[in-house]
C-alpha cells in the first residue's frame, strides 16, 4: 500500500528571484539525500527548508520581544504570521506564562466574575 505524499511543494516559479548561496559539503549531501527522498528538485527543498528557517526564526524572535515586554501575544503572533492561540502554544511548550497578569489582577478578575451569577 503507497502512502499519501506528506510534504508537497508549491511555488509559482513567476515571482520568484534567483540567489546564489555557498553551501558546505556536509549540508549539500544532506539537500541532495532530502531531493532524492522526496523525489523533488534540490531548489525546491531549499526552498522549503528557508520558509521553515524563517518560520522557526521570527517565532523566535517574536518570543523574546514578548518577554522583554516589546510585544504583546497578539502583537508577536501577528510578526510570526501564526494564530494568537499557536504563538500561546509556542510559548507555553517553552514555560513561558502567555498572560501576564499579577496575583492581585487575578484575584480582583476572579471576584469581578463571581459577581456576575
């Protein structure tokens, strides 16, 4: 039984601008094994592997602006092109507390609420 391709690439070849890039040995064996692999050009895993790269990085980036307090949840899930509740996510799965709200704000919220029933 085949299995259903996984990882697909789709590019429109029109937009997009050539580089050139030096690439060590040790990394081009490892695009050329990806290619092979997913039966794919080497360009189009590059590619894939650069959207990944800047993903991962301004999630990053996002992070820390987040918690030197230079960007709020929805402002750092906005600069990494995520969900308020994924950037939640990323930051929960680093031990990183996604409200900040002190022990006092907390409980004043609380009693504000038990007021409505």
């Amino acid at each position: 039984m085949k299995s259903e391709k996984l990882i697909t690439f789709d590019y429109n070849v029109i937009n997009m601008e050539s580089m050139q890039v030096r690439i060590d040995e040790k990394n081009m064996n490892a695009l050329n094994e990806l290619a092979q692999t997913l039966s794919s050009s080497r360009s189009e895993v590059i590619r894939r592997v650069i959207e990944g790269g800047i993903r991962e990085l301004r999630m990053k980036i996002a992070m820390e602006k987040y918690i030197d307090d230079e960007f709020s949840l929805c402002r750092a899930a906005e600069f990494s092109g995520v969900s308020i509740q994924q950037m939640a996510k990323y930051l929960a799965q680093r031990g990183i507390p996604f409200f900040k709200q002190s022990i006092e704000e907390t409980e004043r919220d609380a009693k504000e609420a038990q007021s409505w029933f």
